[in-house]
C-alpha cells in the first residue's frame, strides 16, 4: 500500500472513532435525567453542573450530536449530487423553467416598478385596515376558545338567564381616615355609579352608596320614597354598623366600586375606563380621588393600556436593531433600505389580517408582531449578503440576483414553505386562539419568503446600482462606461 493509501485509512479510522465517541455521547445523554444531574451537582462532581444545564433544552444539545452522526451514515446519493450539479449548469446556461426567469427579471427597471407599486397598494390597503385594529379581547367568554365551545356557551347562558358576571370593575376611592362613608363621599361614589350604569356593557353596580340607599328604605317600611342618599351622617353611619366589611376598609380610607360587565371585550372595557378618567377630571379633589383598577376586568384594562403603550415602542426597538446591525454588517444604507422595506410591509399586513381574523392585540398577541420582523429579516439576509458579495466582486446586479437565487434563495423558499405548511394545520385545532395562530404566523412565514424573493430584489434595481455600492479597495468602476474593473 502506499502512503496516500495508509492515510486514506488512517483517516477513515479517526472518523469512525469519532462517530462512535459522539454516538455513544449521545446514548448516555439520553439515557441521563434532570433529577440524576442535579444529585451529582449538589455531589460537587466536576461538569455536573455543565450538564444540568445542557439537560434544561435537551433538544438542542441533541440536534448538535446526533443530525452530524445521521448524516455521516446517511449521506448524500450520487444521484441527488449529479441532478443538483446538473440544474446548477442548466440555470447558469440560461436554460432555467419559466418561473425562474421571471424572477431573474425582477432586477430590471420595467417589472421592478411594477412590483413595487402593487406594493405600495398592498400596503396602502393593509393600513387602512390595520388602522382598525383594537387592543384586547373582542370576543365574549374566553377568546382563546370558539363560539361554539362548552365553556362559551355556558357563560352565554348564564349571562342570558341570570343577572350575574365573572367580570368586575372596581375603582378604588381614596379619602382622608374616617371619612370613606361621609355625605360628601357617598354622593360622589352614587353619581359615578349613575353614570357607569348608562353604560351599555355595565350589568350593575354595588358599593357603600348603594347599600346606604337600600337601607334608608328598608328602615323605613320599604317606602320608595326613602329611596335616596340621606344627607343626615347620624344614619349613615349607623349603616356602616351593618355593612360587609368589603365595603370599605377598616380605617375607613379606601371605598371600593364594583363594577358588574357583561363581557370584557375592548370596547366594554374602553367605554368604562373613559367614563371614569371623565368623571375623575370633572370631580376631581384633594380629599376625594378615584382610583383603577382592580377586578379580573380591571386587571385587563390596565394591561390593554400597558400593551397599547408598548406596541409602537416594541416596534420601533425591533426596527432600530435590524437597521443599525444591518448598517454595521453590510456598510450600505440602500441595502438596509432593501432589506426594512418587506418587513415593514409585512407588519402592516400583519395587523390588516388580525382585524379580519378579529383578533385583538394584547400579551398573547403582541409577540407574533415581532416574530414576524424576527423572521422576516432572515430570509432577507440570506439574499441579499450573497447579493452584496457578488456585486462586490464585480458582477452586475442581475447575476448577483441570479446567484443568490441559486444559493440561497432555494432555501429561503424551501424554510417558507416549511414553516409555513407546519403552523398551517393549526388551523384545524379546536382552539380558535391556535388556528388564528396558525393562520397568522403560516401568513408572515409565506409573506416574508416573497419579500425577500420578489420584493427585495425590485427594491434593489433602484436602490443598489453600482454607483450606490460600497467597494473593496482592489475593485473600481468606470465612469464612462459603468463596468467594474480590478486594480492591482
């Protein structure tokens, strides 16, 4: 044999022994658990804690050992490399199907322009629609469920049948010690309640106004014409004596409002938080001051406000760090532009398709919005990083395009459609909030893959020609005549 042969089988040993070593790594990870690890650690054995924490995402570590070893066994057929090889040389001859010149001719003025303007239509449209998009639930019972569902109709029925909410309102009144039940308190509280009762989504009221009302008639024979708010303190507090204690607190400073709903969908909520900041800035005082919100509704009215705050500022951190990285990655501001442009198209989009779905922006929600930049600037990425190295290195911005399609641009498709075939069956889950999700992330999945392979490019005819370039020192342009040229 000769030495190349002895290398040739020196090398195929290594790899064997390799193999076996992350083959049986593989083994004894799996075969390891939480509970084992944590007891070595707390052994003080050395790399104990290392692989308790390798144990909290299992599925990680796993994908890094053993898709390596799969692959070293499986392999890729000759088959499978000569077909690959052979529609490589048929696309760069020019002999590519039909579809595939269509996308090479993107880069040019006449289709570019066009694209961008059913763009700018699309996105035109989708703010018009998105500018309806609401904060919270916009469903009665619970959203995440369909109409239809045990639970929904029960809560139907309920509220149909009795005078009774799982949801409630509570504004909290402040005031001086002892005086939560004072004349001047209760009046107050009972003109609030008078007028969260016009409210169409307000089932009932009930707070220390109220029952002090129902008390002055009941001490009196049930006449309806004691019916009122006495202005006498003497019976007032003698009331006090009788009320529950959740009334009022026990140094008699804090007043709470309950506030019955018939939902807590958006606009019930909004309609309720209006009614009170009006009749906070109307009534205003320094011994009297209303509060929100407690309750299981107040609770999520304030955490709609907190979501409708953050929503633009998330937005706009997202956008931030994809631009500045970008900027420091590809030193080229229509690049940067080239590569925003579909990810803001495709958050417009996002929102118009929540309003369609009726789906409301809240905590559940909000992420997706960002899940869509997250991904969207992936696929952008992945184009237009060979696009740049190709232009850079001489080519004109068709071939970079064509080149990028090549290489990159079949997995950005091939990740898309995966992507989004996956989520697309959660669409017949019987949990309304999961096939939304579906919907809505197999959308961006789908949407963000166009971008990139139709949107980007067009974007490119007219942003990134080569006087728009940044070049390496050894590479110039002629001014005349437009061509590249290297320089030694």
């Amino acid at each position: 044999m000769s030495n190349t042969d002895w290398l040739t089988v020196a090398g195929i040993g290594v790899l064997l022994v390799t193999s076996a070593f992350f083959a049986m790594a593989e083994t004894a990870f799996v075969r390891m658990n939480r509970i084992r690890a944590m007891s070595l650690e707390e052994e003080g054995r050395k790399g104990a804690k290392r692989l308790a924490a390798l144990l909290q995402e299992p599925e990680n570590t796993l994908n890094l050992v053993l898709l390596p070893i799969l692959l070293s066994y499986t392999g890729v057929s000759r088959a499978a490399a000569l077909r690959s090889l052979r529609a490589e040389q048929e696309a760069r001859a020019g002999h590519d199907r039909p579809i595939w010149r269509a996308f090479d001719r993107l880069t040019r003025p006449s289709p570019a322009f066009r694209v961008i303007v059913a763009a700018a239509v699309l996105t035109g449209v989708g703010l018009l629609i998105s500018s309806h998009l609401k904060i919270g639930d916009l469903d009665q019972g619970a959203p995440e469920l369909r109409p239809d569902s045990q639970y929904n109709r029960d809560v139907a029925f309920m509220r149909a049948n009795y005078q009774g909410s799982s949801d409630a309102f509570v504004v909290m009144v402040k005031t001086p010690d002892n005086l939560c039940v004072s004349y001047e308190t209760l009046s107050q509280v009972q003109l609030l309640e008078w007028r969260l009762q016009a409210l169409p989504g307000v089932i009932d009221t009930n707070s220390m106004a109220t029952l002090s009302t129902h008390m002055v008639a009941e001490l009196n024979e049930g006449s309806l014409k004691w019916y009122q708010l006495v202005p006498t303190q003497g019976i007032l507090n003698a009331i006090t004596t009788m009320a529950p204690r959740e009334l009022f607190n026990q140094a008699c400073n804090t007043l709470p409002v309950f506030v019955y709903l018939r939902d807590h969908r958006s606009d019930t909520l909004n309609s309720v938080v209006a009614t009170v900041n009006q009749f906070t800035r109307e009534h205003a005082s320094d011994r009297i001051r209303f509060l929100m919100a407690a309750g299981t509704a107040g609770f999520e009215a304030t955490t709609n406000i907190v979501v409708r705050q953050s929503m633009r500022e998330m937005l706009l951190w997202v956008y931030g760090a994809v631009i500045v990285l970008c900027l420091v990655v590809f030193r080229s501001v229509p690049a940067v532009i080239a590569a925003v442009l579909p990810l803001a198209m495709t958050s417009i989009l996002c929102e118009a398709i929540m309003v369609a779905l009726g789906m409301g922006v809240k905590v559940a929600t909000l992420p997706v919005i960002a899940l869509g930049v997250g991904i969207g600037v992936d696929y952008a990425l992945y184009v237009l990083a060979v696009m740049l190295a190709r232009m850079r290195a001489g080519a004109s911005l068709d071939m970079a395009y064509h080149d990028a399609r090549l290489f990159t641009g079949k997995v950005v498709m091939l990740t898309g459609l995966t992507l989004a075939t996956a989520v697309g069956t959660w669409a017949l889950s019987p949990i309304k909030f999961q096939a939304d999700m579906g919907i809505l992330l197999a959308f961006m999945f789908l949407w963000n893959m166009i971008g990139a392979l139709v949107l980007l490019p067009a974007v490119c005819c007219f942003l990134m020609r080569p006087r728009h370039m940044w070049w390496p020192g050894n590479v110039t342009q002629d001014v005349a005549t437009g061509s590249l040229k290297r320089t030694t």
